[in-house]
C-alpha cells in the first residue's frame, strides 16, 4: 500500500542545479502552464455524471464477499463526486490542492492520497504534476516548488459497459424534430440573404469580432458595388459608340 501512495506523491527532483536543489519536486512535474492546454478537455454535466455513476456501479460489482468496499473505497468515490463538481465544464480545468480535497471530504492526507490513488489505477482519474518557479529574494533564482496536480476525469470502456444505455437521450417526439428541422431551414435562408456585414452579427458569438468582421463585410461590399458600377459605365460607353 506504501507503494500505491509513493506512486501518488512521487520521489523528490531537482530541477536547475544546486539553485532548485533546495527547493525539490515531485518527479515528472512539469512547468505550471506550458502543459494544461492540451490536456484539459471540455466537458458537460452528462458525461461527468456518467463518470460518476459508473464507477458506484465498477465498485458494487468488483466488491469480493464479505468484503465492505470494492477496488476504489468509498473514500474513492467521495473524492471523485468531490472532483466532478469541481471540474469546469467550459474548459475541463480541474486543480484541486490535496489540502483542500482532506478539508472539504474531513479525511486523512493518507486516506485521500489513497483514494486517489485507486481511481487512477482503475482508469477514472488520472493527473500531471506541475511545479511553478519562485523567484527569491535572499539569494539567486529561481527555484521551484510543487503546486497542485492537473487532474482530468475519464471513463474506463469496462466501467462504461455497466451503464448499458443508461443517461443515454430519449428519442424526441416526432413534432419536436419537425419543429426543430423548420427552425433549421429557416434560419439557413435567413443566413443566405443576409449581407456581409450583417452575416458576422448572426454566426459569431464574440460582438467585437463580428464588428470587426462586419466593417470587412462593409468594407467587400462597397468594393464590389465599385466594380460593378465602372462595368455599367464601361458597358454604356460601349454601347453609346456602336450606335454612334
């Protein structure tokens, strides 16, 4: 079991020489900020909640007889509905410092470090180190120190197999999808007959970026307009000289 909460906290590294030797982090900690973008994903309540839901049922069926808990723990599955409503549905962000999980959960560091550890290893959770520098003052810099983990949620195909179609959509009413098709029509007429510069207005959701992208459509159209009217005076003087 020491083994699991090592694995969880890893061994101290020194970054930077003897500058950062004094200020150790976890091993394969990476800069705070250089890594999170690409492993961060969007999410939605839906899914979250199937995380959720399928590891209470991973745990009841792994349970061995006459045994209390399962392969996660209950203290498992508290840290895990505790990180799905943390977690940023607009970006995935999720950072939780262990301190705060033993606060809010009233638990041990070693009982949630524990925890964390069996969601990792069962596939509902997994995380990047990251350590940020420091800049001091009383000497030269910049030195190191752990900050908290990035965590990310996911659902192991084993765990997903329990749920079947459960939380899955319901099929719509027949005069809901006709509806919701009409609407569709519509609006790609109305999309269709619109100007350049109003177009932006209905397609982009940043107002400052379809005001720029509206004067560009103003700026198209009034070119345009330019064009085709030399090629009327163009073509009206072509006329007036064959009859002439």
């Amino acid at each position: 079991m020491m083994k699991a909460i090592g694995a969880v906290l890893g061994g101290p590294v020194s970054l930077g020489g003897a500058r950062a030797g004094r200020h150790p982090v976890r091993r394969g900690s990476r800069l705070v900020g250089t890594c999170e973008g690409a492993w961060w994903r969007r999410t939605d309540r839906q899914e979250v909640r199937r995380v959720v839901l399928a590891a209470k049922r991973y745990e009841l069926a792994g349970r061995a007889p006459g045994r209390r808990g399962g392969p996660l723990g209950h203290v498992g599955l508290e840290v895990l509905e505790l990180l799905a409503n943390l977690v940023s549905f607009r970006s995935g962000r999720l950072e939780p410092a262990i301190t705060y999980l033993m606060q809010r959960l009233k638990r041990s560091k070693d009982a949630v470090v524990r925890a964390l550890a069996a969601l990792r290893e069962h596939g509902f959770l997994d995380w990047l180190r990251r350590h940020e520098r420091v800049e001091l003052v009383d000497g030269p810099g910049p030195r190191v120190r752990q900050v908290s983990n990035a965590y990310r949620l996911s659902l192991p195909p084993r765990a997903a197999r329990l749920l079947g179609h459960l939380l899955s959509d319901p099929p719509l009413p027949e005069d809901v999808v006709q509806e919701r098709e009409d609407r569709a029509a519509w609006l790609r007429e109305h999309k269709a007959g619109l100007p350049l510069s109003e177009l932006p207005l209905v397609e982009v959701d940043d107002d400052r970026l379809a005001r720029v992208l509206g004067e560009l459509g103003r700026a198209v159209e009034a070119r345009t307009r330019a064009a085709r009217s030399t090629q009327a005076d163009r073509d009206q003087r072509r006329g007036d000289e064959v009859f002439s």
